[in-house]
C-alpha cells in the first residue's frame, strides 16, 4: 500500500478558524515523526514549490498531488476553471507530485445543505455534460505535463451524492478522468463504496481514507447542519471509530490489484494532529495489506 498524509490534517482550509495553522516546517517534521513518507499539498504550505520540493525532499518525504476546487459546470466559466486547475497543477508538478484532486466547485447553498441534499435542485443535463467534458478538457491539458486529473467526491459540492457520484461515473471519460474516492465524503453523503466498487472499482485512481461518526451525521441530518459545522462536530473521526466500513473496502481495491495512493485524512479532531495522523497510520498498517 502507497500511504500518504495531507497538511489537511493541521491545517483546515473550510474552516480555518478551528485551530490556529501549524507553521509549515513543524507540520512536516510531524508528518515524519507520525510515520509519513508521502503527503499531498494544501494549506500551510508555501506557495513556492521550490521550497516545498526542497523542504520536503530534507525530510524524506514525497509530494503525491493538490486539491482545487473547479467550476466547468458552467461553460463560461471555463477559463476561469483552467486558470485555477494549471495554477495549482504547476506547482505540484514542480514539487514533485502528478495528481490533481479535483472536486466540482459547489456553492454556498449546497455546503448549507452537506448531507441532507435537495437533489432536484442539482445540475441540470446541461450542466452534467458541461462538467464532464470539462474534465476531458483539463485532463487534455494536463497529459503533457504527466499529471492526471482525479474527480473528488465531496459534500458541499454537486457531485455529492450516491446518484451524484454514480452520474459523474457514467457521464466521464475513464480514459482521462479518474475517481477519487472519498469513502467518508461518500457515506456522509448517503452513499457507501461497496455498493459502488463492484461496478466502478476500475474507475478509483486516487483514495481519500477517513470514517463517519454516525451519531454526529445523525444529528448533522435532524438539525440541517452545514458542511462546516459538521467540521467542527468532527464528523470525521479517527479510522476505525466510525461506520464506514474501512477493512472491507481496502480489501476489496487490493484484491482489484488498486496500485494508487491512500491519503489518511483527518479533517477535524480535538486531538493533536500529529496524534490522530499517527493513530490513522496505525490502524492502516494493522489491516495487514
């Protein structure tokens, strides 16, 4: 298994008002002292990839990919969409990794809604196919710099959904956009990743590996929270203290001959991030893939 951390963990960048952000050096230095060897960019870190790369590379530690936020479902936005992906796509290419975590952008009505989604009031057909195409688009843009664009499902965004998730599957090319499956932002989304491999197990490039405290989704749902206030509940626990079903579904993309990166995110915690990340680790390396 290729395990991998991300600055997530530290420093949380919808809502980085929780905790005051980790300097950038330390949050590496305890990204090693946890166990890590890999990480993926995000907040905290420099903007110049040239410090991170070198940063890192002191440390041992390699650069795997980014997360941004894009908004092809909208064709005019498209310029806009492209400028945001190549920004951050160069700066990880510079630094050493080749992933683009890409999540639809979503709005301030649908963040208010994570979890407890109005589906009728999702993309249009024109909207689906804008997005789809979009991707194909920016995965064309990418493929001469090696750098592959991944699609994350996220609450908070349009594609958040089971049915969400399942269309973007069916609307994308899989020769050029990859899945990255979140199994947390799946489950608190109302969906489950077992229910999804058998058909689309093919299609995860990228996994993002976090759980779902069921009574703090329960009550996100019952008191219509938002996906920040969510966040501060910590609906995303330490792996193996939630209901996601983790084991099993490893064990299913190992068994499928899965050869991408598995980044163990933490949210939110009222531990130290250093102790969650560690205790993440751990419980990933006891699965005895």
């Amino acid at each position: 298994m290729k395990i991998a951390t991300a600055p997530c963990n530290w420093n949380n960048g919808d809502i980085p008002d929780f905790r005051p952000y980790t300097d950038h050096a330390r949050m590496m230095d305890e990204m090693v002292e946890a166990g890590y060897t890999a990480t993926e960019w995000g907040p905290g870190m420099p903007d110049d990839p040239a410090v991170v790369r070198e940063e890192t590379a002191a440390r041992g530690l390699s650069m795997v990919g980014a997360f941004v936020r894009l908004g092809y479902r909208d064709r005019d936005a498209w310029d806009e969409a492209d400028a945001a992906a190549l920004a951050v796509a160069e700066r990880v290419k510079a630094a050493g990794g080749s992933i683009l975590v890409a999540a639809e952008l979503g709005d301030d009505r649908r963040d208010a809604e994570a979890g407890h989604v109005d589906e009728s009031r999702g993309l249009t057909d024109e909207q689906w196919r804008n997005l789809a195409e979009g991707l194909a688009h920016l995965a064309d843009l990418l493929e001469p710099m090696g750098m592959k664009v991944v699609l994350h499902n996220h609450v908070g965004t349009y594609v958040e959904t089971a049915a969400e998730t399942r269309r973007f599957l069916e609307e994308t090319d899989p020769a050029k956009v990859g899945w990255c499956l979140d199994v947390g932002h799946l489950k608190y989304g109302g969906g489950d990743a077992l229910d999804f491999l058998p058909e689309f197990g093919d299609r995860v490039a990228h996994v993002h590996l976090k759980d779902v405290d069921p009574d703090v989704l329960a009550r996100a749902k019952a008191e219509q929270w938002s996906f920040g206030d969510a966040l501060r509940g910590i609906i995303f626990p330490e792996l193996g203290d939630g209901m996601v079903p983790i084991p099993e579904i490893v064990a299913d993309l190992e068994k499928r001959g899965y050869d991408g990166w598995y980044v163990l995110e933490q949210d939110t915690t009222h531990k130290a991030p250093a102790e969650a990340a560690a205790i993440n680790l751990r419980y990933v390396r006891e699965l005895g893939f």
